[in-house]
C-alpha cells in the first residue's frame, strides 16, 4: 500500500509541492502574525504540540519530496537540519520583528522533536516499502 501511494506521488509531484508551499504560508502566518490577530482558541493550551506536528509535517513532506524526486538515499540529516533551522529561525524572527511575539526555546525544541519524528517516519517509509528497496537496487 506505500509503494502504491509513492508511486502515486511520484507521478503527482506537484501536490507535494502544493502541500509544502500551504505548509509553509499557514506556518509563517501562525508564528508570525501578532497573537491577537489570531482567532483564540482552545487549541493555544497544545501549542507545543501544534509546533511539533506544524514542524513535523513540514520536515515530513520535504523528505517525501526528495524521495519521490531523486530516487536516491534519502539526506535524512540535511532534511532534519532544514525543518530545525525553520524552526528555529522562525523564532528568532519573533524576536527581532515587531509583530508583539516572543522567542520560546521550548518552543524551538519541540520544532526539533518534530523534525525528528518526522525523520523517524520518513526512515520506516524507505527502509520497509518496496519503494525503498527499489532505491537500494539503483
């Protein structure tokens, strides 16, 4: 059933790209945007979760991209560094911009334990699909 859905995605690339670039808009919007701006909801009492699953997917959906992509070894690292660094970068931004946010390393870790997550599942996908061991033949 993976390999039926990456081979689906690797004929549909775009929707990945889609589902990155949405992503990425409502990340910045929920991180960047002044915390009044944002509608208050019950939600707010799981905010490190929401960073986990936030960063977690975007990490996620970069890897999937390189895997339908490439066709190579997934760069599980380097796609754990790029979701980190989002993550962290962003709350630096909350720092320094005047948009009445705050940098929270907690809120940094759980990015990073996301990312890691998602590196995990990312790892299972490869190592125990058909597509995997198709990329282990190339």
């Amino acid at each position: 059933m993976i390999a039926s859905i990456l081979n689906y995605l690797e004929r549909h690339t775009y929707l990945l790209y889609a589902a990155l670039a949405l992503l990425t808009v409502i990340t910045l919007a929920l991180t960047l945007l002044p915390q009044e701006k944002l509608i208050e909801a019950r939600i707010f009492r799981y905010d490190k979760l929401g960073h986990m699953l936030m960063f977690g997917s975007w990490t996620f959906l970069l890897g999937m991209i390189q895997l339908v992509s490439n066709r190579k070894p997934l760069p599980l690292f380097a796609i754990f560094m790029a979701g980190s660094l989002f993550g962290i970068t962003i709350e630096i931004l909350q720092e320094v911009l005047p948009v009445d946010r705050h940098m929270n390393p907690y809120d940094a870790l759980a990015d990073i334990i996301g990312c890691l997550i998602a590196v995990g599942f990312l790892k299972i996908i490869t190592t125990y699909s058909a597509y995997g061991k198709k990329q282990a033949e190339q």
